[in-house]
C-alpha cells in the first residue's frame, strides 16, 4: 500500500466509525463548546465553468481542469474539519480531502492535521444570508482530472462525493457524472 491510500484510509474509518454510531466514548473529540452547524448542501462546478441545468452534473474530463466543490452548512459553529469523500461509478473510495476550516477574518493560513506529514491549508467559512436564511458557505480544494487515475483508468460514469463536518451526525452528498 502507497502512503496516500494508508493515510486516506485512516480518516474514512474514523469518519465511517462515526457514521455507524459508536459510542460517545469512542467517537472523536471536538473542541468548540458550540454545536457544529448541519450540512445543507454540497455543490459540485469545474474548471473552467460549464453550463448545466441537468439534475445530475455532467462534466467532460477532457473538457475541464479540476472539480471544485463547496460545502453550504446552517449557520452556528464553524467546523474544525470537514472531510470530503469522492467515490468512483463502481463505488470505491477514490480519495479523501480533510480540510481544516477557520472563521471569516481568521488569520491562520494552514493547520496540522493528524495522519499528514506536513500543515494542511485552511479554508475560510464565509457567513453568508440567502433566502434560507444564515448560511456557512466553505469552498474546498479543488480536485484534479487530467493527468490522474481517473483519465488513465477511464474511471468515467457517475460519481458521488460526500462532505463530513467533525462532530456533525450527517453528511451532504451530491452526484455527478464524468464522461470522456
């Protein structure tokens, strides 16, 4: 095994321990006093944009740079981590992104995260208000698709990705479909 996968690995059991409701005393400690904020919503564009009014996204992987997703959580306590999962068409774990999150106005710029060899960028949770009132808007990083495994093993068809928030009981999820 690469250390990549070991390294993805060990956070999804963490973040999969949690999902089958372990006992308090096992689940992970989360340091904000404050209840974490439920996700909403996740959202899913590419790189350069593309115009897509279909339920399910559409995205050509030759077509596109990167994909970017966006996690939209109810106002309340900014999470310290969220976890964004990516699974293939067959349903395979692909890849975990654990991103550290800071307040709007923070000045912290990367954060330490348990299981990485070096300080992970932190990304902002910008207060916004809609029509469904306070919102936590997160942008996180954006994922590569040329040049990776997912070109090179023409791993196309519909994909889903789901966002964890350390100390939040639910996830957001969204489908998308990459194609040739």
């Amino acid at each position: 095994m690469t250390v990549g996968f070991v390294r993805a690995l060990v956070p999804a059991s963490l973040v999969l321990g949690m999902a089958v409701g372990l006992g308090a005393q096992d689940a992970p400690e989360v340091s904000t006093s404050a209840t974490v904020a439920p996700c909403l919503r996740l959202t899913v564009v590419s790189t350069p944009a593309t115009i897509n009014r279909n339920a399910i996204k559409h995205f050509s992987a030759r077509g596109i740079n990167s994909l970017n997703f966006a996690v939209v959580l109810a106002a309340g306590s900014t999470p310290e981590t969220i976890a964004l999962k990516l699974f293939t068409p067959n349903g395979h774990l692909y890849q975990q992104v654990d991103v550290p999150v800071a307040p709007e106005g923070s000045r912290e710029t990367e954060r330490k995260l348990e299981g990485y060899q070096l300080p992970v960028k932190v990304a902002r949770a910008r207060l916004e208000t809609s029509s469904e009132g306070a919102l936590l808007a997160v942008a996180l990083p954006a994922v590569p698709v040329p040049g990776t495994s997912i070109t090179a093993n023409s791993l196309y068809g519909t994909w889903r990705a789901e966002a964890w928030s350390l100390g939040s009981s639910a996830s957001c999820s969204v489908s998308f479909e990459l194609r040739q």
